[in-house]
C-alpha cells in the first residue's frame, strides 16, 4: 500500500476503549504524554504482522528507555483469537513483552479507521498522530520517524542521523515482487471454484473440477462449509480428500486448526508430489517421504518457502475429520 497522506496524521490519538490487557495493566493514552507511542495492529493468523515482529522489537530494545512506548492492538480475524489464552501464550512464547491490548469488539480498530493488518500509527508528545501507515510498508521509514519524534522530546536523541546511519541496512530488507492475493477458506468472505459453490453448515462431497484460478479454493471430497473455515468430514490417507489452492509466490502459509480440538496431522503436496527439501516451509516436517506439520492447536504455519518465485498448486489433507482450514496466505519477498 503506497504511503499517502490517510485522514488520521495530524489528529488527536482515540482512545484505546477495548480489554483486557497482556503484559500490562490498561494503558490510557493521556499518561503517555511526553512520550513517543508506536502503536501497532496484528493479530496472531497474520503471517505479515510476524514479519513485523522483529523490527517492533529491536525499536523496543533500542528506544524504550528513550521516550518511546509501544503498544500493540489485537484485533482478531477469526473467532479462535479472541480467546485471551491463545494470544497470552502466543506473545509469551515469540518475545512479545510490550503491552497489548485485546480489542475484540474491534472498537479501536474503527476508531483508527484500520484497512488492513499490520498497521502502524506514530503519536508524539502532545498525543498527536504524526504516522499513520501500513506495518508492512518501509520499516527504515518508521525507524527514521522513531528518532525525529523522540529528538522533540529527548535532547539525546539530536544525533538521529548516525543513528539512523547505524541501522541503515533496514532500508535494503527486502526485495518484494507480484504474489497471489490471500483466500478466505470460510463462506463468509471466502471464494470457491468449485462449480457448486459453498453447500453452508454441512457436509457435501465436493468434486474438484481440476482447472484453477488464483484466489479461490477448490475442494475434493467431503467437506463441510463454515463461516470461517472448512472442515474435512472424513479424514484419509491418500489424498483421495483434499483442499487445493493455487498460488503465485515464494511462500505459502494456511491457518488451520482443529475444529473441535485433539492433535493430528496436516499433509501437504505441492504440484501433486512431495514437497522437496529445499521449498519445505519453517513449520513443515519431511519424514519417509511424508509432508507435513502437527497441529493441535489453531495458528498460521509456514509450509513453503522457495528461493524463487513461482506459480504452484498446493493441497492438504489429514487423515483427521477434525481438520479446519479458515485461510491461505502467500508472500514472495526475499531478504537482501
């Protein structure tokens, strides 16, 4: 998303009206004055806020301790991630130590006008939104905009520019090309190629018409169609049942989880074959020729990661009816 000027830069901060809070008891804005605060939207199925996650930490590691709060917003996409046990352990166990606020009923989400997850809002000293942009966007931007707003209010701050020199390689993070846009599995906001479209709230037996279009799903078997997700009715052992999704990218990423709860495993091909070594994402397992990841709980998992860019058909299975697939994601940005 390009970086103009949003109708939010140059207003007064809302207020942070949602709970509970992790890390923190709640936070009110008014006790920030004086102080930069980078806030932040995420949420745990977001494959992009993670790759955030890094820079929002080392500026936590670099500027806490110099005027700068920092606060993330969650503001959930799926039902499952309201639950204050799920993004509890979930920022416990990736280092996520700043305050977070839950924001459940999406009332500070509206009240920032939020497109999109990540999103980045920069307040100053005086409680005014000076940044207001996509978290993905230029990340050495954001840094160069940290130091400027902490040098109004911390004389330490004034060398910003052999500062921002000393972390000058962010600006060179990443080189970023066309990849496939992201499919809702669900009915509600989810597309099906399928030619009989969603069957809601039950099983059908999907037959998969095997011509593809990017941004859809197409299913192979019995399924059942939720409002969030898909359900496998019947698991199996040879990928006679199947959810596929076509895809262009480096990376590929599926939020799934188990509908009711239990442990099993998810099997992926790509191509109609095993995934080779080299592709095999950070969550996915290659044993005896067999690929696949363990979920026992609902999450994003990366199951492909490729040097290059291509064009790909990916399929998962289970031999599990418990297997829920609410969302493919697809990234194609290579570090530099």
């Amino acid at each position: 998303m390009s970086l103009e000027l949003r109708d939010m830069e140059g207003v007064s901060a809302p207020y942070l009206e949602g709970g509970p809070w992790i890390n923190a008891e709640a936070v009110d804005l008014e006790d920030l004055r004086g102080l930069v605060v980078l806030l932040g939207f995420w949420t745990t199925s977001c494959h992009t806020c993670m790759h955030s996650m890094p820079f929002i930490r080392d500026w936590w590691n670099r500027y806490h301790d110099k005027g700068l709060a920092i606060i993330g917003v969650h503001t959930p996409r799926f039902e499952f991630e309201k639950d204050w046990d799920h993004v509890e352990r979930f920022c416990r166990e990736n280092g996520i130590v700043w305050p977070v606020v839950m924001d459940n009923e999406r009332r500070i989400w509206d009240g920032y006008k939020v497109p999109e997850w990540p999103w980045f809002f920069l307040i100053d000293k005086d409680g005014i939104i000076r940044y207001d942009h996509a978290g993905s966007a230029d990340h050495s931007l954001t840094d160069e905009l940290i130091v400027k707003l902490l040098a109004e209010v911390n004389a330490d701050m004034e060398a910003s520019a052999e500062i921002v020199e000393e972390h000058a390689h962010d600006k060179n993070e990443q080189t970023c090309y066309t990849f496939g846009p992201d499919v809702y599995c669900g009915y509600e906001k989810g597309a099906i190629g399928n030619p009989e479209g969603f069957h809601r709230d039950e099983i059908w037996s999907y037959e998969d018409p095997g011509v593809y279009e990017e941004g859809h799903i197409y299913l192979e078997g019995p399924w059942e169609a939720t409002r969030e997700y898909v359900r496998l009715a019947e698991g199996c052992e040879r990928f006679d049942y199947y959810i596929a999704a076509p895809y262009t990218g480096i990376e590929a990423n599926a939020v799934v989880g188990p509908a009711r709860g239990g442990e099993f495993k998810v099997y992926a091909t790509i191509d109609g074959g095993p995934v080779p070594s080299h592709m095999a994402g950070k969550d996915l397992q290659i044993d005896s020729g067999y690929c696949f990841v363990t979920v026992n709980r609902p999450g994003v998992y990366q199951l492909i990661r490729d040097n290059d860019s291509g064009t790909h058909v990916l399929r998962l299975t289970s031999d599990s009816d418990e297997l829920a697939v609410y969302q493919f994601t697809f990234g194609d940005c290579l570090e530099r």
